[in-house]
C-alpha cells in the first residue's frame, strides 16, 4: 500500500475531471452495470507509463464523442476494486496503468501498459478519441 499523502494528488488529477474513484469490487460490478459506455481508468504510481496515462485520459475527453461514464481504480491501493477490474478485462493480463473502455458491461476496447509506456499523452488520447468515436 502507498501512503496516501502520495497517490491523493494523482487521484485528484481524475477525480478532478469527473472519473469516480472505486474502493470496492461492489462499486466495480454496479459501475459496469450501467447502461452506455464506461471507461475504466487503472490508475498507477508508475512515472514511466502512468505520468503519460492521466493526461492522455484527460485529453481524451475532449471529443464530441466520449463514455457516459468514467471510473477509476487505483493499483497498489484499492486492491478489491482493482483485482475487481482486472477480472472484468480477461483475457487482458492485469497491468498498471491500463484503460478499458466497456459498453454495457461489454469491454470493446483495451489499452494495456505496453500499449501507454513510452508513448506522449496526445498518442494516448488519440487512441481512446478513436475508440470512442467508434463506440460511443
């Protein structure tokens, strides 16, 4: 577990954009239940890839099209909501960070760490901007 004090400002920059922070594998199940589309966020204190991932994620809202809801779980902290999400995402190995964008309660699209380490945050976008534009 991380000291809070440390993921809090990394929570904030999603919550702050309106993705819902999951604790519980309960708030996992009832977030994928709903009706449209939800991107779920696996969030991570990986500088490496993570530090791109936020942004990316940010950016990619700024679209006409885009999920009606946003979620997030924190790898390292929320370990029930995290392991939760994780199931939802097979056959996709778990990793952190990671973006799954789910339609009604179907995972049409997955961004995995591979797919976000190394890459600028407007390439991360444009992934997810394209994925939206195709399901959302």
């Amino acid at each position: 577990m991380y000291p809070p004090e440390l993921v809090q400002p990394m929570k904030d920059e999603l919550t702050s954009v309106g993705f819902e922070e999951l604790t519980s594998a309960v708030d996992v199940e009832k977030a994928l239940q709903r009706e449209g589309t939800t991107l779920v966020l696996v969030n991570s204190v990986c500088g490496c890839a993570a530090a791109n991932a936020r942004p990316g994620a940010k950016m990619s809202l700024a679209n006409d099209k885009k999920p009606n809801h946003l979620v997030t779980v924190f790898a390292g902290v929320d370990r029930e909501a995290t392991d939760k999400a994780r199931a939802e995402m097979l056959p996709f190995p778990p990793s952190s960070p990671s973006m799954a964008l789910f339609k009604d309660g179907e995972l049409v699209h997955m961004l995995e760490r591979h797919h976000i380490e190394g890459r600028p945050a407007d390439m991360i976008s444009e992934n997810l901007k394209s994925a939206y534009n195709e399901h959302c």
